[in-house]
C-alpha cells in the first residue's frame, strides 16, 4: 500500500462528498491541532468524480500539446470549495496564458458531484460540453467519449477500459459537417452586421433589385473539401446548402453563443475563429473548419517533400541516422525530449536523409523541420 503524507491530485473527490476542506486540515495538523473529527464522525453524501483536462492529443496517443490558451471558457463552477451547483474547477491559468513543454500538462481539475453516481456522470458531461478551449489540443472531447462510454456509465472499469473501447473513444467527431459549416456561416454574417453601418452601401443582407442570389462559402475539415451555397431570398429569408443538406437558415445571438436553426436542427453554437480555422463547440461535441478563401488561396501549393517536423516544442536528445543513410518508413529517426517524457520521431516513409538540421542539445519549436528525406 502507498502512504503519502501529502494531498493527491484527486482531493476534491472526498472534499466534494464530506464537505470538508482537507487542505485546511492539512495546514491544521501541520501546525499542530489535532484533527477537527474523527473517522466515525465523518458522514458521506452522494457521488462525486474528478477529470483531468490536460494538454494532449488522445487521437495521437496522448502526445502532449502545448500553445497559447485564446479561449478558455469554463462552465459555470466554484473553485477550491464545494459547489453548491456540484460544478467546481481547480485551475492555475487564465485566458491568455500559455502552456508549455518545462511542466505537467494537466490544466485543470473539472469535479462534479451528485446525489447519485448517474447524475454526476450527467452533470460531468455538460460541465465538459460547457469548457470550450482554444489554441491547443487537450483532452476534453475524449473526457466526453469516455463518459458517454458504456463500460464507464455502467461502471465496468478496468486498466483494459481504454484498448477495449477504443472504437467509441477515440477519432469521433458528434457534429456533422454540414452542422459546423452552417455554424461558421452564421458567425460570419453576425459578425458583417455588426460592422455595418446606416447608409445602405455598407449593408450586407444581400439585396438585389433584380431578385434572389447566391452567395458562396468554402470550407475544407480535414482532407474534405465542402461547398456551401447561401440564397437570399426575397422575402429576406436565408437558405443554406451544404454538400445535400438544404434548409433555411436562422440565427440569432444569444448570450456567447448563436441561436441556430437549420431546416429541423437547432442549437446553440459556439464559433471561435484562429486564422483561417473555424472551431466550432454544440452541446454535442465540437468539431473544426479551416475556411477557404478560394482568391487568398488561388495558386498555392504544399509540396512535403519528405520533410519531418517536430510535434511539440522540446529538445533534441538524439539522432539514430545521419546525412546519406536509408531509412525505412516507421524507422526511428530521433528523440525528443518534452513534457517530461522522451518521444521517438519515426520516418514517415522510405528514403535517404539528405540533412539534419538541428544537433543533439538543440531546443525547437513546433512544427520545426528536424531532417529532411528525399524519395
């Protein structure tokens, strides 16, 4: 058995269903009191549970993340007592801040408690649904998936849990394509009538004296490329295709998110732009968009050309090859050391290193080009 003589990361769990502060008692005993109860005074009240949102990618096996935190959005909670709405976060960042690769990836503690194990687990789910960040990859949808899990809702835990429902945790995206595609248009049209004036020239709700038109949006989720085409009609309404879903479109801001109905679909979304990527958050899931701006783009072309990148920011420990050696896809090429822990870079493909760039002892950034391979 363990024994530490200090709090464990969980501590909230037992403060959530006794309703004491153990770091209170923690400072008491250490200053000599006596503990304020004894074991058999202690009353325990309902269910509570703790996740962990750290900074890593689940969909890469938990390669840790780092980034700037542009939207840190937080469900409504206490912090470091009790809630009495049994939604509380411990957490030591603020919008803005950035994490990095010297320390533990965890950013928060989100803790739910409930009179019973299954409104925990419900009040867990839209606590997370209700944390939106943005600027790196964490965990959060994952928490989701396993919640929504049927070994953990039932209860049926085990060290196999993850390997034996790995078909429901991970690579799973609840909101369609079409649905974040409308979310996105929504958002850009809240956001050009804000910026519209009185006189007529600077308004944008798409009037023609000669009757209906079409205005077209691109968008790309992944590899797919997705078309939407929004008709102005009329009569002032708006309707909205995208890939074979049609339906007229209505929107309205409501609070920090959008009030959006799309043909028979209605939800409040939440649309957070970085550049040219569109997340969008739903009581569902989350999912992202990198929009296309077809004459930005018109020309441009990504040639990889075998170039090996660093996933996160570190430093170098080592290289297995050197310049002029053949390599073998999956072959190790490097490691990098970051988070605490060391990762092994493998070689995307077969080829011959034709430079290294960097030298053991080097710190890089991410998405530095450690090597380069030629075909």
């Amino acid at each position: 058995m363990e024994m530490n003589t200090r709090l464990q990361v969980e501590h909230p769990v037992t403060e959530a269903i006794t309703g004491l502060d153990l770091v209170e008692w923690q400072l008491r005993v250490a200053s000599g009191e006596p503990l304020p109860l004894q074991q058999q005074q202690l009353r325990l009240s309902g269910h509570a549970i703790e996740a962990r949102i750290c900074a890593e990618n689940p969909d890469n096996n938990f390669l840790p993340a780092t980034g700037r935190l542009d939207v840190y959005a937080l469900p409504a909670c206490t912090t470091f007592e009790r809630a009495d709405n049994g939604v509380r976060v411990d957490s030591g960042v603020r919008q803005g801040d950035a994490i990095s690769p010297y320390y533990d990836s965890m950013v928060a503690k989100l803790i739910v408690h409930g009179d019973t194990r299954e409104q925990a687990l419900a009040r867990l789910d839209v606590a997370l649904a209700q944390t939106h960040i943005v600027g790196l990859q964490t965990n959060v949808q994952f928490l989701r998936h396993v919640v929504q899990s049927p070994s953990f809702a039932q209860a049926d835990l085990d060290t196999a849990l993850i390997p034996r429902e790995a078909a429901v945790l991970f690579g799973q995206t609840r909101v369609s394509a079409p649905l974040a595609c409308a979310a996105e248009v929504a958002r850009t049209l809240l956001a050009e009538r804000a910026g519209q004036g009185a006189e007529p020239f600077s308004q944008t709700d798409g009037w023609r004296s000669l009757g209906e038109w079409v205005r077209r949006f691109a968008f790309r989720q992944g590899t797919e490329p997705l078309a939407a085409s929004l008709r102005y009609r009329r009569d002032g309404s708006l309707q909205l295709s995208v890939t074979d879903t049609v339906g007229e479109l209505r929107f309205a801001a409501s609070g920090t998110g959008i009030a959006l109905h799309w043909g028979e679909v209605s939800a409040v979304v939440h649309v957070y732009r970085q550049g040219d990527v569109a997340h969008v958050h739903t009581a569902q899931g989350a999912a992202q968009l990198t929009v296309v701006d077809l004459l930005a783009h018109a020309g441009d072309a990504q040639a990889e050309g075998g170039r090996l990148t660093a996933p996160m920011p570190g430093k170098v420990v080592s290289f297995a090859v050197k310049a002029g050696d053949r390599v073998k896809r999956g072959q190790a090429l490097a490691v990098l050391d970051a988070m605490k822990m060391e990762h092994t870079i493998a070689a995307p493909g077969d080829g011959t290193v034709a430079e290294l760039l960097y030298a053991p002892g080097d710190q890089v950034g991410e998405g530095a080009a450690l090597l380069t391979l030629s075909a």
